[in-house]
C-alpha cells in the first residue's frame, strides 16, 4: 500500500511530492507521469521553439529553489520552455524525486478501496517498463490520492466536417513540441492555417512565420474573437510599470470582482464595496477600466496611427483586426504577454500572416472552405490551436461518484435532484455576487446556453461538462462532508502567479491529508455556494468559458465572471517561505492567501 500516490509529474505534482516528503521522509510516495520527463507541460516532449513563459523572471521559481541558484534564467527575460524544462528538473533531482516518478505511466481509472478510505488506481504502460518498477501490477492501492494531472492536458480538436478527406497534416498545438519537426520543418509544407484566437494561436502563428511560411490565421466569427496578449510592460504616466507585478498590487485588486475575504476578516473590503457598489466609487472604477482598455490598446499597437505604427510596419495586413472585442476588465487570466523576441505586429503588417475572421463550413483535400460563401483557402497544414478540454484525463468510477467529488462531468451523470441542488447553489451565488458586483450582471456577451459554444452548423457541439465544484479549489465537498480527507486536486485553475499558488495548494493539502484545517461550521457541500467558496470559478474567467477552465456554460453562473485576484502581497509570502517555516497545521487557504 502506497501513503500517497501523486498522479502528474509537472510543477504541481513535483511541489507535492517535495512537501509532503519534508513533513515525512518515511511516506511511501509514488509519483506516475505518462510522460519521459518532469515538468507537464515543461516536459521535454511538449516544448517547442520559442515557447517562453507569459511570465518574467523570476516569477516562476519555487520560493526554495530560486532559478539563479541553479543558474537558469535571466532577469527581465521570459523564461524559455528549455530552461523552464531544466530548472524543474534539478528541482526533482535537489529534492530527491526522481526515483519516485514512475514515467510512460498513465493512469486510466480511479475507484475508492473497499473501505471508501482508500484508493485504487488502474494503471497503464509500456510492460518493459512496467516490470522493471517497484511495483509489479497494474492495480496501485494508496492511501491518499493527489490529483496533478493539470488541466491543459486533453485537446479540445473542432470536428470538422470532411476531415477525413484531409490529406494533410492536422494537429493540435499541444503536439507542436513532438510534431514540430515533420510539420514545420518539412520542405513540402509552405502555407500553414492556423485556428484559435487566444495565446496558443499566438504562439503558433508565430511559430509558423518566423520558421518562413506563409500563415493563415483563422479566428471563428461566430466565437469570442481574439484574446488581449499584450506587452509585459505598461507605462502609468511616466513610469514603466511590469504587468505581472501590479496584478499582485493589492490597490489593483480593488477594481476588481473578488469574493475572497479581506484580512480583516469581513466579506469584502469597504474599498472594494465602495468601489463596486457605490456610485462615486463606481465611476471611478469605470474610469481605471477605460484608462486600462485605452492603454492596452496603445501598447499592443492595434490602431494604425502614425503614433502606434512600428518598424517594419507596411500595413499590407490590418492588425487592428486582432484587437479583442471588449476591455480587458472581462478577460481575466485568459490573456497572454508578447513574450517573443521579433515584433509580432510585423507579421501581419508585412502579409505574412492572413487573418481570416471566418466560420469554418468544412474541409477537403488541401482546402479550407469557410462559411456564408466567403470563399476557400488551400493549406499544406491545419494546426488547431482550440484550447483544451474540461474532462478529467482519468475516468472516476462509478460515475455515481462524479457529485461528491466535484469533478467536471457530463450532466447526464447527475441525478435531476443533484442538478436541482447546484442550481440552487448557484442561484444563491448569484444573488450575492450580483449584489456585490453589478457590473457583473450584463456581460458584453450573450448568456444564453446557446451561445456557450458558438459552433458552425457543421461542426460537432463538445459534450458539456460541469464545472470544477472543489472545496477550496482543491478537496472533494462530499467526500469533504463525510470526513474522508483522501483525495485532493492541485492547480484546476490558473492564475498569473501560479508558483506561489502551487505552493499554498500544497500546504494546504498537508494540512488537509493531516485532518488539520479546520472545516467551515456548515457542510463544505453547501459552503461551497457561499461566497470564500468559489476559488475555482475565480479563474474561470469573467468571459465564461474561453481559456483554460472551459468548464462551465458561459453565463450559467455569475461566479463565472469573477477572476482570481491573488491579494496576498507575494514578498511577504517569499518571506514567509525563506524564513524557513514550512507549515502550519493551521493554516487554512484564506490565512495563506491573505498574508
Ligand atoms: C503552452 C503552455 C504555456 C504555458 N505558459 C505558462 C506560463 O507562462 N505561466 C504560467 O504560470 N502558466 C503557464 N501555463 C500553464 C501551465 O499549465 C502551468 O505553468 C503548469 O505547468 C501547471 O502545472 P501542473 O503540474 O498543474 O500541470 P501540468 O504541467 O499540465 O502537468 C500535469 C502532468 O500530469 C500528467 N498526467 C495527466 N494525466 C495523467 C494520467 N492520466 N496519468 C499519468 N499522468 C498524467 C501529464 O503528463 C503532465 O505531465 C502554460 C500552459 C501551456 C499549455
Ligand atoms: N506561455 C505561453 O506563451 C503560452 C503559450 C500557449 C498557451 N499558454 C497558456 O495555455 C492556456 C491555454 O491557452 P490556449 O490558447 O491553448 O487555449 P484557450 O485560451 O482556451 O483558447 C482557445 C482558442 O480556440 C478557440 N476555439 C475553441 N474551440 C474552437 C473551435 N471549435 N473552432 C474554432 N476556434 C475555437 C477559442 O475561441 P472561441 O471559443 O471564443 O471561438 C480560443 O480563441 C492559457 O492559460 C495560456 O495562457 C501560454
């Protein structure tokens, strides 16, 4: 019997791995990647040239592994894929974990022990390898479960109609790092689509450009339109000011949506009430957001002036085209930086790049027909960079067990009564959320379920899922309820400080797995709905469902709209960690967060 089995080898398993073996050296612990390598996403197989973090260095380092003292990185620089590849893997060998990773492993089904106060996980690999572990079945009993397997790891591929008439390449972006090679560095493939509109398009296009073909950037009409992916800097009056790091300022916070508790305890801070509820206060932050909209504009150069026109510049193609529909006050995390080392505007300026805003209607042999007779464009290579997919990459069984655990799941899963509870649930969030926030009520989108996911007539709607329902964002809330802490989910959703994040989930965990945090008075089932609750549908992005927690029906929920704001000050919490303390048993995830 394993202590604690971590499924996932990225930052967040790793993390997971270093902190539950510092309170315990003795625990059995096994970690099951079904990659080669460590780092998720940062695993050797999935990077490709030019994949860099949004983020700068060094602000994507664990607080007991700074990347300098190994070397990596340099400061004012995106991190690149490489090095973020690098540094995770001397933090597996400095913290000893790489005999306890078991690679090429995937684990295919989860089912609770006979006693309900365990697991049983179903795994799959290569039998070589299989028999060459400690561990010679296929069947892993453990005691506690970490779910690490991210949430950017099954493909959201568009079904579209006649693929399979295409003879030529089509791929998703996640397979740029193995299929790089034989795509973009094939002498028979010169003009490349590419279609999506968020950061992953960006990068593909770039990629696809800078290696000299010729792209054509399809970016659905009947979707959201593209993403805001912006400069890591801002300039506030004269002063150039880091992006990354004035999210963290707690005065920026202020002017946005956040349900999480202030430090002094109470609901909502008196600023933000007063920001977002009053009407002096209201204005106000109507005017942060138009100066904030106004200036991202200018930073990213969409609108041709002669004052935002750049080098290079020969306005063949129209970038005002890529400027998103609405501020970026409704996108949340789902924005990216230009963190590339050639102007990206040149790309399409100078005709390299195509922008189509276009439905696809079908495809057939080299072609890409688009939608209301807007014609066709013939392709060597489709790479589909849609984003990715809210099913869990492993099958929980019986699927009865879905609503206690919270997880993403087909609606069919759910009994009429389980159906009838969380909308209840979400009712409730609403009306407190919209009271709060008015300015949540009116998204600039449509709420309907209709348009959850604006499809084409002939592609396929994906099966719906619902959304994260976690405790905390991280524990299951039924298993919550009735006292089983086996079972938690690390990083099911994203912010822009996501080390940090990693490293407070972990704390957590422990405290958790130890029985040590203490519950909320009232079922953690029903606490949910209540406002501190609602950490996974912070992240969920205030458009609803584009990024990386499509999860749930855009507009279902105001909790959808709300974005994680990290209010801790994030030097005081490297502090906290470099003083040496490691944990607190009483730490809970509010305490953490607001320090
Ligand atoms: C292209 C790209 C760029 C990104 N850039 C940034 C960035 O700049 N900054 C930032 O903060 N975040 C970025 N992200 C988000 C990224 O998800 C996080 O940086 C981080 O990798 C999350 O770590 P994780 O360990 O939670 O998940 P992951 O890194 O996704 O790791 C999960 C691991 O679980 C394994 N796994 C999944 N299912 C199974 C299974 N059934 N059996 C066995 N193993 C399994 C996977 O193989 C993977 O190795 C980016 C994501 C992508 C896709
Ligand atoms: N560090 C980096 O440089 C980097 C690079 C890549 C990704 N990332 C991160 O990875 C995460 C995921 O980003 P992502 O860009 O892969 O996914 P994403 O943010 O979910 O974007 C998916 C895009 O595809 C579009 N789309 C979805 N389904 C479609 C369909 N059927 N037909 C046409 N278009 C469709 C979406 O637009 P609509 O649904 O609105 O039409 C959206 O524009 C983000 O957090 C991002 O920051 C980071």
């Amino acid at each position: 019997m394993i202590d604690i089995l971590i499924i996932g080898a990225g930052p967040s398993g790793l993390c997971a791995a270093k902190t539950f073996l510092q309170h315990n050296p003795n625990s059995k612990i096994v970690i099951l990647d079904s990659h080669s390598t460590v780092g998720g996403v940062w695993s050797k197989e999935r990077l490709y040239p030019t994949l860099r973090t949004n983020n700068l260095y060094p602000t994507m380092d664990f607080s007991d592994f700074p990347m300098k003292d190994v070397g990596i990185g340099r400061p004012g620089h995106h991190i690149t894929g490489e090095e973020m590849h690098a540094y995770l893997t001397a933090y597996a060998q400095h913290f000893d974990l790489m005999k306890k990773i078991q690679f090429n492993t995937r684990a295919v089904r989860v089912q609770q022990g006979p006693t309900n106060d365990g697991w049983k996980v179903e795994i799959q690999g290569p039998a070589d390898l299989i028999s060459t572990v400690t561990i010679p079945t296929t069947l892993l009993e453990t005691k506690k479960l970490v779910m690490a397997t991210g949430i950017l790891g099954v493909p959201s591929m568009p079904s579209l109609s006649g693929s399979s008439t295409f003879d030529i390449p089509l791929l998703h972006s996640s397979a740029l790092g193995p299929q790089y090679q034989s795509v973009l560095q094939n002498p028979n493939i010169n003009r490349v689509a590419v279609l999506g509109g968020s950061k992953s398009a960006y990068d593909t296009v770039y990629l696809a450009a800078t290696t000299g073909h010729k792209v054509d950037w399809i970016i659905r009409k009947s979707g959201r339109g593209p993403s805001w992916v912006f400069p890591s800097h801002t300039k506030i009056g004269p002063f150039k000011a880091w992006r990354e790091k004035l999210v963290n300022r707690q005065i920026s916070t202020f002017f946005s949506p956040c349900v999480l508790p202030d430090r002094s305890g109470n609901q909502i801070s008196w600023i933000r009430e007063f920001l977002h509820t009053n009407k002096i206060g209201k204005a106000v932050t109507k005017k942060f957001w138009e100066i904030m909209h106004e200036d991202t504009i200018k930073d990213c150069r969409y609108r041709s002036d002669s004052k935002s026109k750049g080098k290079g510049d020969d306005e063949r193609g129209d970038f005002s085209v890529l400027e998103p529909p609405h501020s970026p006050f409704w996108y949340g995390t789902s924005s990216g930086t230009l963190n590339y080392e050639q102007d990206f505007k040149a790309l399409v300026t100078s005709g390299q790049v195509t922008v189509h805003r276009e439905d696809i209607s079908h495809i057939s042999p080299h072609t890409i027909h688009f939608s209301d007779n807007a014609g066709a464009i013939t392709v060597d290579a489709l790479i589909c960079a849609t984003g990715y997919s809210a099913k869990p990459p492993i099958d929980f069984f019986p699927r009865e067990l879905h609503f206690q655990l919270g997880i993403p799941t087909s609606t069919d899963s759910l009994t009429e009564e389980q159906k009838v509870a969380w909308d209840e649930y979400d009712k409730r969030a609403d009306g407190i959320i919209g009271e709060r926030f008015p300015q949540l009520v009116s998204p600039p989108w449509s709420t309907t379920d209709n348009n959850t996911n604006p499809s084409p007539p002939s592609t396929k709607i994906d099966t719906k899922y619902t959304p994260w329902r976690l405790h905390r964002g991280i524990a299951p809330p039924g298993l919550t309820a009735a006292g089983n802490n086996s079972l938690v989910f690390l990083s099911m959703h994203s912010s822009v400080t996501n080390i940090p994040r990693i490293e407070l989930q972990c704390l957590w965990s422990l405290s958790y797995f130890h029985d040590k945090v203490t519950l909320p008075s009232i079922a953690p089932f029903a606490f949910r709905a209540l406002l501190p609750e609602f950490l996974p549908e912070f992240a969920q992005k205030r458009q609803g469902k584009q990024g990386n927690l499509r999860t749930k029906p855009a507009g279902a929920s105001l909790t959808t709209r709300l974005q994680i704001q990290p209010v801790h000050k994030s030097s005081k919490t490297r502090r906290y960690f470099n003083d040496g303390v490691r944990f607190d048993p009483l730490w809970d995830m509010e305490d953490i967060i607001l320090i």
